[in-house]
C-alpha cells in the first residue's frame, strides 16, 4: 500500500531566498515627454482635489500618473487638462 505523503509548505532555506531575490525596477513612461524610466526615476501623481498631486510616499491610493522629475515634464503634465480625465480616471 503506498503511502500518501503531504508536503507542507517550508521555510525557504537561505540558498533559496538568495536565489530568488532578483530585482526587477517596474518601468513606467512620462506622462509627459513618454519617456519609458525606471519608476523610481519618475514623480508619482494622484488626483487631489481639483488637480494633481504629487504622491511623494508613492503610497496613495488611486490611479496614478508618473511624470518625470524635471520641472519642464511636470509642468506640461499640470497644464494638460484635457489629459487628466483619462489619466486619473476622473
Ligand atoms: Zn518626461
């Protein structure tokens, strides 16, 4: 009679964890220029509330827009209204 044997979930030894522990930047492109950067080179911005705001934890909830860090991009980004509806699902 065979024996049904169970796995249970085990800690992952550290030879696994260190394999495992690649880093992948998530990219994201410019709202502005569409530029295609590394998400920690861009400005997040979510909808405030009558304009957008510049997200600085990242950690705001809703819909963001990323923008890069110059003043040129974000402020082509601040004045494209047409552009915030789709943006920031309004
Ligand atoms: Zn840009």
């Amino acid at each position: 009679m065979a024996t049904l044997r169970i796995m249970f979930p085990q800690k992952m030894s550290k030879e696994t964890s260190e394999a495992q522990e690649i880093t992948i930047v998530p990219q994201r492109t410019c709202v502005s220029c569409g530029r295609k950067t590394e998400k920690t080179e861009l400005k997040r911005f979510v909808w405030g509330e009558n304009s957008p705001l510049e997200d600085i934890p990242g950690t705001a909830s809703g819909r963001g827009a990323y923008c890069c860090r110059n003043e040129k991009c974000v402020h082509s980004m601040k004045v494209q209204q047409k552009k915030w509806k789709r943006l920031f699902r309004l």
